[in-house]
C-alpha cells in the first residue's frame, strides 16, 4: 500500500480529483460489503491503492484479485468470504468508476459473480 493510507479517508483530504474520485469509489464499494457483514482482503486493499494512484485499471484490479486467490497455497478460513467480499468490491468499483451507467455491465458482472458461485458450488461438490 503506498505512502501508507490504511483506508481511503486520506486520499479524499488530499482533494487531487481523480484519486479522491477514485477512493469515494473503493470506500463505497467496500464499505457495502461490511454492511453485509463481509470484510474484504488486505490484498484488496492494497490492490485498491495501487489503482487509486494509478499505478493499474479497474480490469487489472480485477484480473489480479483473481489470481491471487487461484494461486494462493495457504487457505484460511475466512478466504470464501473475503474472496467474495474482494471480488464484489471490485466489481462494483467498475460500475461506479464508468462514466455512465451502463446496465449491460451490472447484468455482466451479475452473471460473472453466479458463474463463480456455480464454480465454487461444484467444487465443494467434488470435495465431498
């Protein structure tokens, strides 16, 4: 996480446009998932900053969330709800982020979240 910020309330003191913006966006998108009682990833977190400051694009915030938990080895207890916390958050950081609101991108992300619960589904399937 650069120059530090724990969340995103310093990034909107600072008042530069976009990374206020930009931090508006991560704060409401994260904070709607502890409405629903999830918590997201340090990871995610991290990877929002990286965004704020616009080191990578929504779609690589995204990508990388990904990633991280197809590669992760060590699996904690929590991973399913912070993966679905993480995962949701970003994906409303991209619907809030697009200059107009395009429902062809909510029914999108929509339909990519019910692939990976119908994932996740089949694979506790096989587990058993």
């Amino acid at each position: 996480m650069q120059n530090g910020y724990l969340n995103f309330d310093e990034y909107i003191r600072q008042g530069e446009p976009n990374k206020k913006a930009k931090a508006e966006i991560w704060r409401t998108a994260i904070g709607l998932q502890a409405v629903d009682g999830l918590q997201t990833s340090d990871y995610l977190k991290d990877t929002a900053c990286k965004h704020i400051e616009g080191e990578i694009n929504i779609d690589q915030v995204r990508e990388r969330i990904n990633t991280y938990y197809q590669s992760k080895t060590k699996i904690e207890s929590d991973d399913d709800n912070k993966q679905e916390a993480d995962k949701v958050s970003a994906n409303i950081a991209k619907i809030l982020s697009s200059e107009t609101l395009d429902f062809s991108d909510i029914f999108l992300c929509i339909e990519e979240y019910l692939k990976e619960c119908l994932s996740m589904r089949d694979m506790c399937v096989i587990m058993i």
